[in-house]
C-alpha cells in the first residue's frame, strides 16, 4: 500500500514512513551521545544474534533510549536493587562490553554488572546512598527529633485540652474544660 503525500504528491509506504521517523530520532540521539556516538552505537551491536547479523532498526532505536535514560538517571536497577553512578562510569562500562566483543545480549544485565564493578553507590528506595543515609541519621541526631518535626508533647496536648490523662479525650467529641 501506498501513500501520497499532500504536499508534493509523491508516492510511500508506511514502512518508508516508518523508517524515516526511525532514523530521526536515532540522529536525535546521536547528537545526544556526541563524541560517544559511536562506542554507544558499537554497544548495540552487542545485541546482534549472529556475529555477521545485524539489529533491527526498531530495536536499535528502543536500545539507544534505554541508555540515553541511563545517562539521564545515571541510576540502575539490578536483582532488586538500586545503584547511582556517572555519565564517565557509564563510558567506561560500555567501553569494556564493547572491548569484550560479546554478542547476543537480551537486556543490559551485563552492562550492570560492569557497572557495579566500576564503583556503583547502592541506593536505598528514597534515592539516598549510604553515606546520604549516615548524613541525614547524623544531622537528626545531632539536632535532635524534635527540631526536624515539630509537635506537641502529651503534657502539652493535656494542658491545651484540659484533661487529666489522654485516655480521657477518647470518644469525646469536645475537650473538656477545667471550669467550665
């Protein structure tokens, strides 16, 4: 099936069109990675089945946007957990999976696993590294809880509320006055 355009009238396919789009966005993203365009475009080719084969152009492009996250992120998952590292860390893992000339990756596990061997930092599930975590545990003790959330204390809440004890204010709809 063809298609026309409606500007000049020429004739497509749908698979032309797709593939025009396809090589946009993967121009895109080239001009995204730079001068390392071409060790990223040779770590795709890790995902080739066949060591002549090649990578669709879909996949490819799926491929290229999953580390164009990593870079953005500069964080990854791997077994259940979380790790923080740098766009130069990155450079160097991808650097060594393409220099181990490997192929017929299925998702970027290897990749991570380079990476954890280049001095990844665990993330806990707020985001924070351990020295973040010891940072903040730190800080809260030094200050205090008090300082980091500020609230009432029970003999405060009694005063206020003009109750002898805290049981007293439950189930009632009004604190009780004293002389009232």
């Amino acid at each position: 099936m063809k298609l026309g355009c409606p500007v000049c009238g020429s004739k497509f396919t749908i698979a032309e069109a797709r593939h025009e789009a396809a090589m946009k966005e993967m121009i895109e993203l080239a001009a995204y990675f730079g001068k390392n365009w071409g060790l990223v475009f040779d770590y795709t080719e890790g995902f080739r089945r066949e060591y002549w084969g090649s990578v669709r152009e879909q996949k490819r492009l799926r491929l290229l946007k999953e580390i164009r996250t990593l870079f953005d992120r500069c964080e990854f998952e791997i077994e259940g957990k979380r790790y923080r590292t740098d766009g130069p860390r990155i450079i160097s893992a991808i650097g060594a999976v393409v220099d181990a000339d490997k192929i017929g990756f299925k998702n970027h596990n290897y990749l991570k696993r380079v990476l954890l061997g280049e001095k990844a930092e665990r993330v806990s599930a707020e985001g924070l590294t351990a020295a973040e975590e010891e940072h903040r545990e730190t800080k809260r003790r030094e200050h205090g809880a008090e300082s980091e959330e500020p609230g009432m204390t029970a003999k405060e809440f009694k005063d206020s509320h003009a109750i002898e004890s805290l049981v007293d204010g439950i189930g009632n709809k009004k604190p009780r006055r004293s002389g009232a």
